[in-house]
C-alpha cells in the first residue's frame, strides 16, 4: 500500500519538555486519569470531508491545498486513494473515530443508481481498509439528531 504522508511519523507522546513539534506534550493516551485512560476522556475523530475534501478555497482565490493523491479528482481511483491516505493518518495520529457523508466516499455519478453502486464499491474498499488498520477500532453508528419520518 502506498503511504502518502511519508515525511510525519506516527505522533508519539514525549512530555511538555520536548523540542519535538511532531510529538504530544500534554496528551499521553495510555495515561490514567480519574480511572480511564487520556484516550478514553478524550478521542480524536477526523471529519472525512473537511480532513481528506476540502482544499482550502480561500474566498478570493483558489485551492490552497492539493488533496488529489496522485489522483484525479472525481474519479474511484481518487475515492479508493482518499481512503487509504485517511487511514494512514488517522493511524498516525491515533485517530480511532470518524464522520462522513456518503458523497465524501465515492464520486457522484450521472445518475442515482450508477452514484449508489460507485457507493458501493467504495464502501467495500472503506470498511475493509478500516478493519485492516484499527482493528479495534469503534463498530457503531450513531445518529444523534434524528429527523422523524426519516
């Protein structure tokens, strides 16, 4: 699998006294407090869209971050990298939750029912990825504003 954030490690904890900027200094996950460990007082959650989506479009210009992935935009090539990159980070900085929209795993199409088996496939890949790198990881969903009739 290819890795594309090759030059950040996975974020270690090294205390408030380390030089490290790619390192926690108050956050130590395996820490106990109050009976629980950091981790569990405090997760970390990506949201995929904004983290893995959104390029950075200032009001007056362009794209201020390329978030291809050596794909092209649009494409499942670009869903499948963009799944794959997400978990690498999310690996790396002890990311274990996430939110998405179905639109933020696969390209829309030109109709409904070629968007829903794009979805498909895409979800295939997602929920294989996830189980391969967090196999601990979180099972649940949760709607926590549920809209009746829906």
């Amino acid at each position: 699998m290819k890795e594309f954030f090759s030059n950040v490690p996975a974020i270690p904890y090294e205390g408030e006294d380390s030089k490290n900027p790619f390192a926690f200094k108050f956050y130590d996950p395996e820490r106990i407090v109050f009976g629980k460990k950091m981790k569990e007082h405090l997760p970390f959650s990506m949201a995929w869209w904004h983290t893995l989506g959104a390029a950075g479009t200032d009001m007056f210009g362009r794209d201020t971050a390329d978030k291809s992935f050596g794909a092209a935009k649009g494409t499942m090539e670009h869903a499948k990298t963009r799944v794959d990159a997400g978990f690498e980070l999310m690996q790396k900085l002890g990311i274990r939750y996430f939110c998405f929209h179905d639109v933020d795993l696969a390209p829309e199409a030109e109709d409904i029912k070629e968007t829903n088996r794009a979805l498909t496939r895409s979800a295939t890949i997602f929920w294989r990825r996830w189980r391969e790198r967090t196999p601990d990881a979180f099972g649940g969903r949760r709607t926590c504003f549920p809209i009746p009739g829906i």
